[in-house]
C-alpha cells in the first residue's frame, strides 16, 4: 500500500463529511479517485477522508483540508501529514446487498447508520442506500433496527419517568396546529409529554416555527429537562438536541428525489429517544394528503402498532379528516394566534377542538377509564389547558401572559374573492400551500393565508375566500399570481359534478409532502 507525505494546506472551506483534497497527480500516484477514501495521520490523530480531486487549486505535494478535519486533527498549514489509501466502509457492502433487494440483518443496519451519522458515507452511498429502501422494501425486523439505532446513535431523553406521553402527525394538512394545543391539555392533566417537533420542510409551518412565536423553541437536553421537571411539558425544536441525528441525514436525501421510504423509523426513532411510553400517531387522510383512503391509513396504521410493539411503545392510530385546512390561519404566527386564542377562550374553530379533544382524548384513554376526549373536552373548556401553557411559555422563556394581537401579521395583505356565488365543494390543499410558502412562510412568520371559507359554506359572489399576508410585498405579488392561476377553493352549486377541467389553462406544479 502507498503511503505519501504531503504538506497541509488549510482551507476556508466547510463540509459535513470529512473531505480532502488532493492533486491530480498525487491521486494518481497513490491510485485513488474522486469519493475513494484515503487514511489521514496526523501526529497520534488518524482520520479517514473522502477525497476530491483539484488539478490547479492544490499543488503536488499539498493535500487541503477542509476545516472539519483541521480542527479535528489540529494540523497547522505546511505541516507534514501521512495519507495512505483505505478500504470503503464495511457499510457499503451492505447497502450494496439492500440495493440487490437482500435483506439486512440487525448488525449490518447498526453500521450504515453509525457510519451515516460519523460522516464516513458519501451523498452518493447514502442516496443508493435511500433508493434501496424505497424500491426494495423492508421487513418490520429491519424497520425495527433501523428506528433503535437511529435512537442510539443520537442523544436520549431520559426523564427518569416510566410514563411519557407523545403524539405525531405524518403531516400532509396545511394550518394543523393540533400539536402546540394537545401538549397543553395532556400536561393539564398531570402527565408528561416533552413534545420535540420539526420545523417545516414542505409545509407552511412546522410545529416548532409555530411555537416560536410564544417561546424560544431551540433548548437543548439539559433546558427541556428543566422545563419538563418544572412543568411536566415542553415544546421544542428536536433539531436542536441531536435527537436520531442519522434521521435528519436521509431526510435531505429523500427530499430533492421526492421520495419517504423511512417514514416510520424516521417518526417512531425520534419517539423512541425521547422514551415515549404512550403514542397516538395522526394520519390525516384524503385528497392532497400522503394518505388518501381510510383503508390506506388503517394499513399505515396497523404497521407503526407493530413497529411500536417492537421498540416498547403502546400506539394507536387515528385517521383525521385532511381535505382541507385546520381552522382558518395557515402560516407561523396566523397559526399561533389561533391556538392562542382557542386556549385562552376554551372555544375555536369546531374542527380544530374536535381534532385535539379527539388526539388527546386518545392519549388520556391510556390511562383513564373514564371517556378521554371528554376530560379533554373539559381542560380545554375550564382554562386549565391554557393554564399549563402559560407555564410552558415562560418555562421555556417566553411571554406567559402574550395575547394573540401581540403576535405581528404581515403588513401587506390582499383578499381573494369569489367569482361566482354557491357552495364551498373542495378545497386544494397543495394549492394552498403553495401561496402560503409564495408568501414567505415559514421563514416570515407574519406571512400565510387566512381562510374565510371552508368545505360546506355557502359562499356568495364577491365574498372573500382567503386573505394572503406577506411581510414583502414582492412576496405577495407572488403569492397572488399562483392564487390566481389555481383554483384552491372549489366554489358551486350545491349539486355541480363538474370538479375541475383538465388540463388547466396554467397548471401548479405538486408538491411532495414530507414533515416530521
């Protein structure tokens, strides 16, 4: 095997992985290529690296380092360094045997995700393995594995308590809020649930962008379990505890290629770090969700039961209604206004109380024998929900006495109106998320859409549909060009059974849905 001294040259360059660079002709000397993976010593520090290859920018006889490896092996520029050319990942083998549609067992899939979360694969390696998953399949042995060793790679909560509670949403409905309100109502009732929820990836708002807007979201292990001791809740960003960390690796995978074949490791091995106990996933189902069949969910379902049996989890599942929006706000802060607002008053939107008196009365029927959604009911109505948010905002450092006015819409606003009176028949939910994403959301939390009619509203011409709020004006420009060039809300005669003419004169692209 080759081994070459080369001088270290430091570059201002940052990478995730550990990546080098090498000279054309040093690479060929020592007969490595771009991606291949050469042995770094440095002193008493020894690294394995990625290589890529630069013909002019470093000079035979150098190797540049990225600042990931400088740091880590303190090299200083012109130092003198050992590279010798290494063997792939045992890894890589095994995505190889799941790209040949084998089966992995227990071991094999410990070290893909120990060497995804050590950086050691490549966007290439761990795309194959990703596409792997979605052609192949997996068996529930080797989604169990996958979900306990993306746990175990990552940070764990441990609470010190048997009983931890949690939901999640598959995601797929614009304005659901469900979550930043159910959490309140489960800590009412003296139970802990330390809810760690993302920000959005397709989507107008993630819970976590929601919630920012009553309190700092991004806590790390040592502040939740403060705030949990404290209030027996939180609500955090999981992104900042480094919980399942392998899991926020495949998700910039799947992303750009459109495709989700670790939905349910993904879900159930962030619920697993946290030590949920008790579980109720939400499937919302229907047209312009994941999901579109009860059937489909009840399959869904019935595979993360299982799942959960194997990791220790009691789950249930719930298929929610999801062809149109949650309540009437759809956008960080228009969504937080009207959580707010339903908690303080004990009253909302139906559907919105019906959602989360439904998810927690789920949770509270692990316990309980009484009906749950009934006391649900109750801690909503009382005031005690918001109560206990009150205590989580302030807990985790925010305004405990914030009122739903105090959180700043967009100042720029137009309203979308009816061109013909009749009946609300459907509304287009990818629609709807494309203007409110067009709008600034979620990264403008003033920005989104205010929906003045949902499914079943009689509607009369010239009537307001929507509002689209923006803290841009440019935004909101754009904003309204995609609302007029899409139909999001179905307006009709009662009776009309023409939905929709096809092709359309100027067609939106779909989005892929893909939250967490």
């Amino acid at each position: 095997m080759v081994m070459m001294k080369l001088n270290a040259k430091i570059l201002g360059l940052e990478a995730d992985k550990p990546i080098v660079l090498l000279n054309k002709e040093d690479a060929e000397e020592i007969d490595v290529r771009p991606l291949d993976r050469v042995e770094l010593i440095v002193g008493r520090k020894k690294v394995n690296c990625i290589v890529n290859i630069a013909e002019h920018f470093i000079k035979s006889g150098e190797i540049g380092l990225y600042r990931k490896i400088s740091r880590y092996t303190n090299a200083k520029p012109n130092q003198l360094v050992d590279v010798i050319p290494s063997a792939p990942p045992m890894s890589i083998k095994y995505i190889k045997d799941k790209m040949a549609g084998k089966t992995l067992d227990d071991s094999a899939i410990r070290k893909i995700v120990e060497d995804t979360v050590e950086r050691r694969l490549s966007e290439i390696e761990l795309t194959a393995f990703v596409t792997a998953l979605e052609y192949h399949g997996m068996t529930t042995s080797e989604v169990a594995s996958l979900s306990r060793h993306m746990a175990l790679t990552g940070k764990t909560l441990d609470l010190g308590k048997k009983d931890i509670y949690d939901k999640h949403s598959i995601g797929g409905v614009p304005g659901d809020k469900t979550s930043m309100m159910v959490v309140p109502v489960i800590g009412a009732a003296g139970l802990t649930i330390p809810k760690t929820s993302s920000r959005a990836i397709t989507s107008p708002a993630g819970t976590a962008d929601r919630f920012e807007c009553l309190a700092p979201v991004d806590l790390n292990l040592e502040e939740i379990k403060r705030v949990v001791k404290k209030v027996n809740a939180c609500l955090v960003w999981g992104g900042a505890v480094d919980l399942a960390p392998a899991d926020d690796i495949f998700i910039k995978i799947e992303y750009p290629l459109s495709i989700d074949p670790l939905l349910l490791p993904s879900v159930m091995s962030k619920k697993k770090a946290v030590g949920a106990k008790y579980l109720v996933i939400d499937i919302p189902t229907g047209e312009g969700t994941k999901v579109k069949t009860t059937k489909d969910a009840e399959a869904l379902a019935e595979k993360f039961i299982t799942l959960g049996k194997k990791l220790g989890i009691q789950t249930v599942g719930a298929s929610t209604f999801g062809e149109q929006p949650i309540g009437h706000g759809i956008g960080p802060a228009l969504e937080a206004r009207e959580a707010l607002s339903t908690l303080m008053y004990g009253r909302g939107p139906e559907d919105i109380v019906d959602k989360v008196t439904t998810i927690a009365g789920m949770l509270l029927d692990f316990k309980m024998k009484k009906s749950g959604k009934e006391e649900a009911l109750r801690l909503l109505k009382s005031g005690k929900a918001y109560k206990k948010l009150q205590e989580i905002i302030e807990a985790q450092g925010g305004d405990p006495n914030i009122k739903p006015d105090d959180l700043p819409i967009g100042p720029e606003k137009v309203e979308v109106k009816s061109s013909v009176s009749g009946v609300v028949g459907w509304i287009d939910n990818r629609a709807i998320v494309e203007i409110a994403r067009a709008s600034g959301t979620p990264k403008d939390k003033g920005a989104g859409i205010y929906l003045h009619k949902k499914i079943g509203d009689t509607v009369k011409k010239g009537d307001t549909l929507f509002d689209i709020y923006a803290e841009k004006k440019y935004k909101l420009e754009r904003a309204l060009e995609i609302a007029q060039s899409v139909r999001a809300v179905g307006v009709g005669k009662k009776y009309d059974m023409l939905l929709e003419k096809i092709p359309r004169v100027m067609d939106h692209p779909k989005y892929f849905i893909l939250e967490r």
